[in-house]
C-alpha cells in the first residue's frame, strides 16, 4: 500500500513540475529546455534563402520536444524547389533539415534575366548562373505544360537534343529549335516523327541553316 502511495506522489509531483516549467503562449507550448539554437540546412543548394528565413524565425528558441512540423511544411510548400524534406532533432539544441531537391532541367530567357526551370517544368525565381549548369535555353512565351509535352518527347532522341540549344514558342504556337548550325520549324503535329526525321537528316549532312517542318508530311531543307 505505501509502495502504490509512493508511486502514486512522484507522479503527481513529475505532473506538477511539468506545468510548472512549462509555459503557453497563444496555444503554442514552450519548455524551458531543450531550445533550439541551431538550424543546419543540408542539400539546399536551390532552396531559396526567403524560405530558409521563415524557417529559422519559426523555429529558433522553440523546444525541440514541441516541434511544430506543420508550420515547416506550410513554410517549404511554398519553394519551387523542394521535393520533400526530413527533420532530424539532434539534442540539446539542434535541428538538421534535409531537403531532397528538384532538378534544373533547363532556364528561361525573358531579355531581362534568365531563371531556372525545375524537373517539374516550372519557371523558377532563381537566377541561372552559367558557371554551375550547362541548360538548355527556352524563350518566346511560357507555358509549362507545353515546355513539358515538347521537352519528353525530344528525351526519347538523346543524340538530337544534345545539339539543341534554345527552344523557342512562337506566338504562332508552335515551336523553333536551334543547333549551332541550324535553325528548325516544328509543325504543330507528332513530335516525335518529326524529331525521328530531324535526327535522321542532320546525321547525314550537319551543315544545313534552315529545316522546315511545319507542313505535315513536308521537309524544306535550306543549305
């Protein structure tokens, strides 16, 4: 009986102390130790630094116990270039962040600047820096679901669009590509018989200035 009665007591007090240090502030809950002062951010090359801001203003001096991931991931739902991300505690007073980024698949060129585009063919606010990634170039009006519809169909040709260096929508809507000796007119219809036959001629003969393709069934070959 006085066993189930000690027992008893250090729960209460363990309770007690518990409320004691601990304080609530607008239903958030802080305890006094434990707070986070360091915040590593790790493979966060593309991440934006706005967002790694709001994430140490969030966070800094909170408890690592109460951690509030939800206000983290509202806070990274706004990057362009997180995928997804981990939160690791590492006591007494750290938190590592990892982030698993999206891929800069090409960049877009609007005459004024040249931002990223993400492996999700979205037109980024990140400046592109030639010194870090060899891109292609995408110009003329921006769509991203057609960037993306032309852009698969060009992977399945390896050989052709790595001598392609700017793609460029037309207000025509249709597509412009450009190797460093030729200019080419893509019709409005299958991609990729079209990128079959470009790739099939510029092997034969690499010294053509203008490949018409925007009749169906036609190609005009200016030399």
């Amino acid at each position: 009986m006085l066993r189930r009665k000690g027992k008893k007591t250090k729960i209460i007090i363990l309770i007690f102390l518990f409320f004691l240090l601990t304080t609530y502030n607008n239903n958030n809950i802080n305890f006094p130790f434990f707070k986070i002062e360091q915040i590593e951010f790790k493979e966060s090359n593309l991440v934006e630094e706005n967002i790694k801001n709001q994430i140490v203003n969030q966070l800094q001096y909170k408890s690592l116990f109460f951690l509030n991931k939800k206000n983290v991931k509202d806070i990274i739902s706004a990057s362009n270039w997180v995928e997804s991300f981990k939160i690791k505690k590492s006591y007494p007073n750290k938190i590592i962040i990892i982030f698993n980024e999206l891929s800069p698949i090409a960049y877009y060129s609007n005459q004024e600047n040249d931002y990223l585009i993400n492996s999700e063919y979205f037109n980024s606010n990140k400046i592109y820096d030639k010194k870090y990634y060899r891109l292609l170039k995408v110009s003329g009006y921006y769509d991203n679901d057609k960037l993306k519809k032309i852009d698969l169909s060009l992977k399945l040709f390896p050989d052709l669009r790595e001598k392609i260096y700017e793609i460029k929508y037309l207000n025509s809507k249709r597509w412009d590509m450009y190797t460093q000796k030729t200019k080419i007119q893509l019709g409005r219809h299958d991609f990729e018989k079209q990128f079959k036959n470009i790739e099939n001629i510029l092997k034969q003969n690499n010294n053509i200035k203008i490949l018409d393709m925007r009749v169906k069934n036609r190609m005009v070959v200016t030399r």
